[in-house]
C-alpha cells in the first residue's frame, strides 16, 4: 500500500510542477517587455515600501508623541519582520532553486539569488498589505496597498524568479504572520 502511495504522490507532485511551470511560462512569455523596467521598480519597492513606510510613521510618531500611530507603526513594521524572518527560515530550509535556473527559456531579470521557495518580496508586501489593513481598516487604504502588493507578486513571476507556488506561499506567509500578530496582540491587550 505504501508502495501505491509514493506512486500516487509522485504523480500528484508532477501534476503539480507542470501547472506551476505552464502558469509561469504563460505569465513569462506573454509579458510585455516594454513593461519590464515599470515590474522591476514594483519589485524593488517591496523593502523600501514594508518596512520604509512603517519606520517613517513610527518616528513621526515618536517626535509628536503620538502613542496610538507609533503602536500602529510598530504592529505593521514587526508584521513584516516576522513575515521576513520566516520566508527566509524557510528558503533556506526548503530550498529549491528559482525558474530561471532550471529553464532555458526564462531569463532573470530582477534580483533573486537566494533559494525561490517562497517569495520573500511578496511575503514582505502582503504582511504589509495585511497589517496596513488591520490597523486602519479603511477600504480606500486597504485596496491600493492589496493591488500594490499583488503587483510585487506578480513581478516577481514575470520577471523570471519565482514560480507561481512561490508567490502564492509568500503571499499566504505574509498575510497569516500579521493576522497572527494581530491575534496575539489583541489578547495582550485585552490582557493589560
């Protein structure tokens, strides 16, 4: 019976490789080279935007001693760390390589040299994403900080250095460590 389960699961993880590589070399091939340089300026504002944004809000707040945007500061910006620090547990755990390194007809374009498995700059901006939702839960902040971090997301695919499942896992990462945050955060408080 173990037997038939490896087989089964082999198959499935084929299945699966073939789908994440067919949507990628999709999103790859029919990019819009002339778009390329807008995609990497995205992809290059992850870090700035996550932890930049964060950090000028919390010394804003610290110089006009405003106690509720410094906590606020400080839950969006620790949202991201953690998001960082676990995507990047597990690239180097897992560690699989990136598109480009296994397929001739993908071309890196972006920066990308640690292992692909998972996104850490779509984790960055969906923790951020997450958070900045969260603390000010308002739909017109809400929705441009989603369409920018799925705009990360998909940079990443059609700059060549990550697969779909990357970017999905980075996504999911980031988005489950601030609502993790939050949870936590929320019964300290109710704590206090």
């Amino acid at each position: 019976m173990s037997q038939l389960a490896s087989v089964l699961s082999a198959t499935w993880m084929q299945h699966f490789r073939n789908l994440d590589i067919g949507i990628l070399k999709g999103i790859y091939e029919n990019r819009i080279p002339m778009l390329d340089s807008m995609f990497i300026a995205i992809t290059d504002s992850a870090a700035a935007i996550a932890f930049g944004i964060p950090v000028v809000v919390l010394v804003i707040a610290l110089v006009t001693k405003n106690e509720v945007r410094r906590s606020d500061a400080i839950f969006v910006l620790l949202s991201v760390l953690f998001s960082a620090i676990l995507a990047n547990i597990l690239k180097y755990t897992i560690d699989l390589p990136r598109p480009y390194e296994l397929y001739p007809f993908i071309e890196k374009l972006s920066v990308g040299g640690s292992p692909s498995f998972p996104s850490g700059h779509t984790a960055d901006a969906f923790a951020f994403a997450a958070a900045t939702g969260m603390v000010y839960k308002k739909w017109f902040i809400l929705l441009p900080v989603l369409i920018w971090a799925s705009l990360v997301g998909y940079s990443r695919m059609c700059l060549g250095v990550h697969f779909p499942s990357d970017v999905l896992a980075g996504a999911l990462i980031g988005v489950l460590c601030a609502g993790v945050y939050y949870l936590i955060q929320g019964r300290n408080k109710v704590k206090n």
